[in-house]
C-alpha cells in the first residue's frame, strides 16, 4: 500500500490532520506498527560537499549567493575527505549518508565525475548513498544509479500553490522533472517539505496531496522544521509550534504507510518529549551529527542518548531494498587510464635523462643571488 486508501481528497488530509492530537498520532503509531519496526530509527548523516554560492533563491536558504549570511562558499570537497567523513558518520552509527551540493544542477563536468566516484566509495563501505544536487537529467541519473547511488533527494518543499511565495528561480514543474528522472533511472526517490515558512496547514497537505498523484510515491519523505537563518528573506519567521511538527509527520506517515518519514531539519528547537511523540506517530529517521547541510543539529551523544532512553535502535543499512552494484564508469575509467599513461610516460621521460646524463637546471632564487 503505497498510499492510504481511506484518504483520497485535500479535505480529508485536512480533517485529518486537524484531528485532535493524540488521536491522529495514535492512528500514526497503529499504522506504523503494520509496516516498520517501531524500535528502529536509522540514523543518516549530511554532508555539505560543496557550500554557499547558489544561484537560486530558495527564501529559506542560507546558502544562496544572493543573501547577505554567515555561510562562506566552500569549492566541492575531494573524494578521500568525503570517504574520511562517511567512515566517521559510520562509525558514529549512521547507515546513509547523504551528500548535499548547493549547485541549481548538475553540469557534465570534472565536478559530477567526483560526485560519482564519491558514490562509488561510500556504497562500497555498505553504506546507503543519497545525494542532493539540484536538477539533473536521466543519463545524470542513470550515471549515478551505475555508480551505486541508493537515494536522489529533491524536495518540492510546500504546495504548488504556495511554492512561487519561497523560490522563484526554478519552477515546481522543474523539481517534479528532476524526481522523474531518478525515477526512471532506478534510483530511490527523498522528497519532502519544510513546515513554518509562513504556509497555511492548506499548503503542507497540498505537499502530500503533490506526492499522492505520483504513480510512485517517494520510498523516503523528510519533515523539516524552518530554521530561520539571519540574512534570508525568512529570517523573522517565528519557529513552528512543535505540535506542528508531530502532527505533520502523523500525518504523513498515515498518508504513506510505507515510507520512511524522515524527522529532519529543525530537531535543536524540540524537546526530547516532542521528539519522542514523533517516533511514536511513525518517524522513522532522523539525521545525525552536529551539522545539517549548514545549519546547527544535535549531535551524537544527545541523540544516542535519546535512543537509550527511548529504547530506539539505529537501523541497518539496506533494509528495505538491496545495496545497488557499483559499476565501473567509464569516464572515470578513462581518466585513470589517461593518468597512469601519463605517469608513465614521464618516469619514461625521466629515466632517459638521467640515461643521457642531464641534470635539471638550478634555478637561483632571490635568496641564493644574494
Ligand atoms: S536550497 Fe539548494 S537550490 Fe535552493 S538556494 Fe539552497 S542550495 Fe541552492
């Protein structure tokens, strides 16, 4: 059951999460309890490998160039740094990573070619690689399912309706292209929304009422609370109730009984009790580390102390689906044929001069003149 039956139409999603309390999270908990283990919790990491400098204007993003914030750009990070923090992120207890990259798109460039070869790295440490990177296209897409990727997140955020009041850069069409392309691809889709950006409740039902019509709805939807950052236009929103909270991932998880609902950005302004509550309506996933993307998280030692006193376990990878083959790719295959022919030549080239008794010039220095 991909999505609920009982709720078809925006004003029973509404009724619904309207309903009083804890009657709405005690039908989340019923229907979590059918299709997850309600002890389990996986435990993903997010990792900015390339930050600030976007061209877009997301208004709740600190990371688009536009706004005047503390973010400094940062050029994409290399391939061994990336496997460095997904072997930290492991070891810490989390079973996916997720590697955002604050770019509108992807470009066919010697950029993607590391972002692949990163995906190749971290699916070969058994772990479940998500990746983030604005739009792509199908033969993207495809490149990365090769490579190993498990998950392509891209959010839709809010409801069409309300979506022109946040971004006006790219189109809520655009978004849905970029999910059907990972789609097509394979790939596992992440989609969700962030909640307290000045939507009515209309807009965060007409979030899911947006997913509801998909042939496939997304396997993995995260709930993020606004983080008002200083120096974006939403700065002065004021932080969502967290009864708000609980009620949008009650009602998510009862929408899509299947899904892992993601309790995601906006955990540092809730209490371990609401966040408990969360669990018990049917989160199934929270993300680990002191850092989300740029903005503050808590990090392991509160969570794992949250599990020990909620009973909660980290859940392991591949769970619901089987760890996607990394296969060679082949531009970067040729780039490390073209390399080692290279090096090659050269210690050809070196050995023949000192064959030939050449001794490389001594250039003089300002230090050595004087
Ligand atoms: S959310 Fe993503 S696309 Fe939007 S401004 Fe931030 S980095 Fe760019």
């Amino acid at each position: 059951m991909k999505v609920n039956p009982t709720y078809q139409t925006k004003d029973q999603l509404l009724e619904l999460y309207n309903k009083p309390l804890l009657e709405l999270v005690f039908e989340a908990a019923s229907i979590h309890r059918q299709y997850h283990n309600p002890r389990e919790v996986q435990m993903s990491s997010l990792l900015s490998i390339k930050t600030g400098g976007c061209p877009e204007d997301c208004g709740y993003c600190p990371q688009a160039a536009r706004y005047h914030t503390d973010v400094d750009a940062h050029k994409l990070m290399t391939v061994e740094s990336v496997v460095e923090q997904a072997k930290n992120a492991k070891a810490n207890g989390s079973s996916r990573l997720c590697m955002g990259a604050a770019w509108r798109e992807v470009r066919d460039n010697r950029d993607f070619d590391n972002v692949v070869e990163m995906v190749q790295e971290v699916n070969n440490l058994g772990m479940e690689v998500c990746c983030t990177l604005g739009m792509l296209n199908e033969q993207q897409a495809q490149r990365l399912k090769n490579a190993g990727l498990f998950a392509y997140n891209h959010n839709l955020d809010t409801s069409p309706e309300y979506y022109g009041d946040v971004i006006s850069t790219r189109e809520y069409e655009d978004r849905l292209n970029t999910i059907e392309n990972a789609r097509k691809a394979g790939i596992t889709v992440c989609s969700g929304g962030i909640i307290g950006m000045g939507e009515a409740v209309e807009d965060r039902v007409g979030l899911l009422m947006s997913y509801m019509k998909m042939e496939n709805p997304p396997e993995s939807i995260p709930i993020n609370a606004l983080v008002a950052v200083e120096g974006t236009p939403l700065e002065d929103q004021k932080p969502i109730e967290q009864w708000e909270m609980i009620r949008m991932v009650a009602t998510t998880r009862i929408v899509f009984p299947q899904a892992i609902v993601r309790l995601s950005a906006g955990r540092t302004k809730m209490n371990k009790e609401a966040q408990a509550l969360c669990f018990l309506a049917g989160a199934g996933s929270i993300f680990a580390g002191d850092k989300l993307l740029t903005t503050p998280n808590p990090d392991f030692n509160e969570d794992k102390e949250m599990f020990d006193i909620l009973g909660l376990i980290p859940k392991v990878p591949f769970k619901d689906a089987e760890q996607p083959v990394s296969l060679p790719d082949e531009k970067i295959e040729d780039r490390k044929r073209n390399e080692a022919l290279r090096a090659k030549e050269l210690e050809v080239a070196r050995a023949q001069a000192v064959h030939n008794g050449f001794e490389p010039r001594k250039i003089k220095t300002v230090d050595s003149q004087a």
